[in-house]
C-alpha cells in the first residue's frame, strides 16, 4: 500500500519545495559567505554543486556540510524538492545557466508544479574588486600574447602620453562613453607597466606595490582627512600638500619636479607656478622671438588661472572648426 502525505489526506497538491541558487563572487576570498548563505546551507536537505573543483567546497566541507557533486537538470531538480524539500546549488562562475533557462521553461510550461526559485548572492563584490579581473586578464595577456609578452617600459611609453592626450579630449568633449573608455586605456597603462616590473631581475615591484605607495602617500599628504590638523578650503589644503611635499621631496630648487619633456606652454605654466608659489621674484629673460614672446602670454595666462595649454587647444579647436567651414563653402 502506497503511503499518503498529508497534503494528499487534506486534497492538496504535495508541497514542491525550495530551491536556492547560491552565487558567490571569485573576487571574495572563498569561505567568506553572507550569514543567510550559511543559514541556506545549514539548513538544506541536499547542497550541489556541479563543479568538484569549486573553491568554496573545500570550506563548505570544513564546516560540515556535505555537498554533493553533481549536476542535475531542471526535472530532477524539482523531483529533488517534491515533498517540502530545499535544495541549494552552488553555482558555479558561469552561473548555471542550462539549469536556470531549463527552470523556466518548465515554469513556462504551466504543467509543472514549480518549487520556490530563490537566488542568493552569499559574496558581494566590494568597490574596486574588478581590478582584480584587470590585474588578472593582464597576467595572462602578458604571458601568451606574442606582442604583449615582448613589450618595454621604454616601448610603451608614448603610449601612456597618446593615451593621457585622449582622455584629455574625452573630457573636454564631455562625452561621457568616451570618457569611461580613455579612463580605462590610462588605467591599462599603468597595470600593464606593472606587470612589466614585476620581471625586473634586481627591482622587481608590483600592482599592488604601486598602489601602497599611492595610498600611503595620500594619507600622509592629507592630514586634515587623515590627521589631526584642519583644513577648510583649498587654499589651505594646498598650503598643507606643498608643506609636506616639500619635507619629503628635500628639493633645493623649485624647478626640480618637473618634467621637462611636456608640451612647451604647460612646461611654461608650471615653472611660473612654482615660482609664485615660492614667492620668488624672477624676471623673464629678454630675447626676442616667437618662443619668448609664448613664454610671456604662458606666465600671464598662468597668473589670471588660466591653463594656457587648455586655452590654446580650444582656440585651436576653434581653428579647425573654421578650417572645416570653408571646406565645406569651397566644396558646395
């Protein structure tokens, strides 16, 4: 004699159950799961999991719960929670797909008395964690690419100055798509030439070198976030960065600092901005030409606030624009 659930005493359907999709993140290191994931997981009649290699497993199993290796498809899934059963599948990184689309199918059909769909993330990416996917994809491109694999500090160079002039533009512009993309190719510069110096025979140092010098620099450069002394405007946030650059740096010129291989009028700007800055008198030098006569306009426009590297680039924008009107006159 077949036994009865109480459902089918009470004339109503058997209870089809729950199933919990589990994610997690690769960027979180394995084992550190939201507290429901560890509720989900302890309180499951069957955890699966398709991957044997799956990095959680080995915590998961170190915490006492038993998961199973297997990959079942969306039926036998839901035969799996007939009955009030809860079943979790730890998805693996593609995120079981074939499983989720064959679930809605079944549900679609309207024949299938469906269990409880229930997706729970139990890791959560923090801000940033997508760096690590960069850092990542660079290791693997630096050790296969044929082209990538061969490449200098020395040869990438001018690709680090194209690529800062193309943000630069991007901005201007204001095209917000083109800015996100130029912001990246800036940031695979950097990635890229620390991977390269992570293979130095004799000073080797890495992403992650580079960003401690970064962070540690910044803290130390803003007392008034980090420290106890105060700062109100950006006059005086100013005045506390130059102080203690200066401490750090032990220059004993003004001019030391600062790359001479820039464009000509931003070099021009710079130097005069040190030199106000310093509160030095320094009378331009007396020569004629037309590099003398930009030098002038350059420290002037300096000390009105003007960026005269930007201001001339909208003139010059301004120009083509012109240029192209009556191009476009001389053609019609």
């Amino acid at each position: 004699m077949n036994a009865t659930s109480p459902e089918a005493v009470a004339g109503q359907a058997p209870d089809p159950g729950r199933v919990v999709l589990l994610t997690t993140s690769h960027r979180v290191a394995p084992g550190l799961l939201s507290w429901p994931a560890w509720q989900a997981l302890r309180t499951a009649d069957r955890v699966l999991c398709a991957d044997g290699a799956h990095p959680q497993l080995p915590y998961l199993r170190e915490a006492g719960i038993r998961v199973d290796e297997s990959a079942p498809t969306a039926g036998e899934l839901v035969d799996a929670c007939a009955g009030g059963h809860t079943v979790v599948v730890v998805a693996t990184g593609e995120g079981e797909p074939a499983l989720t689309d064959g679930l809605a199918r079944l549900a679609g059909s309207g024949r299938v008395h469906m269990p409880e769909l229930e997706l729970l993330p139990a890791s959560y990416d923090l801000p940033g964690a997508r760096l690590l996917d960069l850092v990542q994809v660079m290791d693997r491109i630096r050790a296969e690419c044929p082209w990538s694999s061969r490449r200098t500090h020395e040869g990438l160079a001018k690709y680090a100055i194209e690529e800062a002039y193309e943000l630069v533009e991007a901005i201007e512009d204001g095209d917000r798509d083109d800015l996100r993309e130029e912001l990246g190719d800036v940031l695979l510069q950097v990635v890229f030439h620390a991977r390269i110096a992570e293979e130095d025979p004799e000073a080797p140092f890495s992403i992650d070198d580079v960003a401690a010098t970064i962070v540690t620099k910044l803290i130390h450069r803003h007392p008034h976030v980090f420290g106890d002394e105060t700062a109100t405007t950006p006059e005086e946030v100013r005045e506390h960065w130059l102080r203690t650059k200066a401490v750090e740096k032990q220059r004993t010129s003004v001019t030391e600092g600062v790359p001479l291989g820039q464009p000509g009028l931003a070099l021009a700007a710079k130097l005069a901005s040190r030199v106000r800055t310093a509160g030095l008198d320094v009378p331009l030098p007396r020569a004629e030409g037309p590099g003398y006569e930009l030098l002038a306009l350059a420290v002037r426009a300096e000390a009105e606030g003007v960026d005269p590297e930007a201001a001339l680039r909208a003139a010059a924008r301004a120009y083509r624009d012109a240029i192209r009107e009556t191009e476009a006159r001389t053609r019609s």
